[in-house]
C-alpha cells in the first residue's frame, strides 16, 4: 500500500543550513512536542540531547507538508531512534507519553520558571531547585543574595516574560536610533534576531550598531548607554568591552561560540507615548520593561556580525558545524577563516560569507531552524 501521500515528501539535506526553515511550517504537534524535550534536555545541561531534538524539529520545519504517518519521513535525515518513537506516537496517538509526564514534572516546571528569571541559567536554577526553591516567590523567601542582573530579574520577572511584539521592537529601534545618532552622527543601526528572521514577537530585542569609517565606532556603547541612561531609558545595563583581536595563527581552538565584541545586555524602560501599542500594560501603569541586547561592530565585520547574530540559535550552529566538518572552516562573529589556506576570508556581506562556504544563500525569513 502506498499513499500518495508517501511519495510527496523528497530528502531534505541533513545541515539545516543547506535548507530553507520558515516561521510557518506544517507540523507544529509535532515540533511543539519534540521542542519540550529539547527544553528539558537543555535544562538538564544535557547539550547533545537538546541539539538532537532541536535538529529533529528543525528538519520538521523544513519539510514542505504535514506528515500523518511516520513512514513518510523514511530517508530523512536528523531523525534519531527517540525523535522517531515520539513523532510515531503523536501521530498514533495524539501525545507523546514522556512528553505529556515532561511537561508535567515539577523539575520541569520550577525549572523553567526559575529560568526565566533574567540572569539566571540552568545551574543556578537547578541550585536552587534541590535546595526546595521552585517559583521567583520562593527565592525571594529564601533571602538568597542574588547579583544585580538577578535583582532586576525578579524585580520585572512578569514583564519580561510576557512576549515583546514588533510594534515595541520599531519603537525601541527609534529609542536606539536616536541615542545613536546623538552621540555618533554616521553610525547605523540594524534590527536583528528573530525579528530580522521576521518573527511577530520575541524574548527581547537585539540591535547591531557599526559606522562607516572603521575605528569610529570605538567606544560608540558607553556613550549610547550614557546617553539612553541620562533619559530614563535603562532600567538595568551591562556593558561588555570589545575584547577580540585577530590572530595570525588563525582562530583559538576550540573556537567559542561567544564573540567578543562590545555589547550591552539591559532592560529598557519602554512608556505609553514611545509605543501606542502599550495594551498589555496592567492597571494605572503606564510604562512596561523590555530587554535589549546591542552589539557594537566595526565596519570590516559587519557581515559576519549581522550572520552571527540574526540566529536562529540553530542555524549558527550548523553554519559553523558545516563550515568546519565540511570546508575545513573557521566561521564567527568577527571573520571566517580557512584552515587549508591558513588565512582569513573577508566578506562584505551574508551572500558572500554564504558564497565562500559554498551554501546556497538563505534569507534571515529561511534561518528559523
Ligand atoms: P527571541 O529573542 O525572538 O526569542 O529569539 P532570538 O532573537 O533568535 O534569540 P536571542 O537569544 O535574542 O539571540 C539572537 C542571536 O544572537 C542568536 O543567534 C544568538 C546570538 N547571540 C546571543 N549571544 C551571543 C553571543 O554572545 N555571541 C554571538 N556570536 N551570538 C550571540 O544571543
Ligand atoms: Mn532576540
Ligand atoms: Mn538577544
């Protein structure tokens, strides 16, 4: 017996960026359940794990219809034993067992909201988790010390996890924009993460910010938060000097995920009259917190910068993965740089970092692996 239905779908290739992943897809049921045991996984800091289901789900994404039965995805990549025994019994069954018990376990559960706490990762969380804290409530029963990014955390923990929508990010784009054009006339501004990706809501709001002339931009983050912090806009900030320098001997290895530009991780006062689209303000309040990241690059590695940080968080890995298992590559947020050669490759833009790894270029609309 052999469904119409069987034949439709083709292999996808295996590197999700070797493949267009758009925000709508076919087959949420499925994602949605493969994404709480990657959640958990990564919850668990059990890395591998959570990448396994995350690429299982991507691949989901990618696929151009709604599988019904699993024996559509014979010959598809990325789907591991236990991706393919939760996808089969979705679809025999309607749920998946251990994802249904996931959701519902009180680790799970106090995990996930401890997390959600700006400022505080799976270890602090899990910390905490044994020691009987399961809500922001109990924490600050605890009278733990918490450090400042934890403080403010707690102290906007309802704003910061509803979701930022795009009317939010364009009036905080105007914010930035201003600051930045106060204090560096020339420089520029661009939205990026999963708004740039073209997502309707987001965790927060990502800028980078470069100038023209190479070297101008030294310094550009101090005066911008200065300028955003004398106008009330910042209610927390961090800000991270530039810290990257070029090594002849190419990359360090293992190379880091983190980059080393100037950035400031902050939550911005965001009021009524700066964004229309307040609604979600409860009672008399008149102003909401939203977090902000900003990244400061100069001009040589825009491109790379404007890759790095458009994400999805996916995608970047297996950009990188696909330029080291398959070019001999090195590829960051600053350059990429060629391990046979023995030099750095300089590109102007996505299209030709995409060239030079020969991959098909995807728009950020096709990088939400
Ligand atoms: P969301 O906020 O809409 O929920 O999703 P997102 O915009 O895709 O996620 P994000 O957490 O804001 O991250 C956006 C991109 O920025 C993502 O591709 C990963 C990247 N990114 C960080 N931190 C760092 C870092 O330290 N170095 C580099 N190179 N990239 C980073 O978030
Ligand atoms: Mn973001
Ligand atoms: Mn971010």
């Amino acid at each position: 017996l052999c469904g119409a239905d069987e034949l439709a779908v083709v292999s996808l290739p295996s590197y999700a960026c070797q493949r267009h992943t758009p925000l709508l897809h076919h087959n949420t049921v499925l994602i949605d359940a493969l994404s709480i045991l990657a959640e958990n996984a990564e919850l668990s800091e059990n890395e591998g794990r959570g990448v396994a289901f995350r690429r299982a789900g991507a691949l989901l994404k990618s696929l151009p219809q709604e599988i019904r039965r699993v024996e559509q995805l014979r010959g598809q990549p990325c789907l591991g034993d236990h991706s393919l025994r939760v996808i089969k019994e979705v679809l025999e069954d309607g749920v998946c067992c251990e994802v249904e018990t996931t959701k519902e376990s009180r680790q799970f559960k106090a995990m996930k909201a401890l997390t959600g706490i700006f400022g505080v990762g799976a270890k602090t969380a899990d910390r905490w988790f044994r020691e009987g804290i399961h809500t922001p409530s109990d924490l600050q029963r605890s009278g733990h010390n918490l450090n400042r990014a934890q403080r403010a955390g707690v102290q906007y923990y309802d704003d910061l996890n509803q979701p930022v929508r795009k009317a939010e990010a364009d009036a905080i784009g105007l914010i930035v924009e201003k600051a930045v054009s106060e204090v560096l006339p020339g420089a520029k501004i661009t939205l990026i993460g999963g708004f740039r990706r073209g997502k309707e809501t987001g965790h927060d709001v990502d800028f980078l910010i470069t100038h023209p002339e190479e070297g101008r931009e030294e310094g550009l983050m101090a005066k911008v938060v200065s300028w955003l912090e004398a106008q009330g806009f910042l209610l927390y900030h961090k800000t991270t000097r530039n810290s990257y320098l070029e090594s002849k001997d190419g990359p360090a290895r293992p190379p880091s995920n983190m980059d080393r530009f100037e950035r400031c991780f902050s939550i911005f006062r965001l009021t009524r009259e700066e964004s229309s689209m307040l609604s979600q303000c409860s009672g008399s309040r008149s102003w909401m917190a939203v977090r902000v990241d900003m990244v400061v690059s100069p001009y040589s590695q825009f491109a790379f910068a404007l890759l790095g940080w458009t994400g999805s968080k996916l995608f970047e890995r297996e950009l990188r993965r696909w330029a080291v298992h398959e070019r001999a590559m090195t590829l960051s947020s600053h350059t990429l740089y060629d391990s046979t050669k023995r030099q750095y490759l300089r590109a102007n833009s996505e299209e030709e970092i995409f060239a030079l790894l020969g991959l098909e270029y995807i728009p950020p609309c096709g990088r939400n692996a």
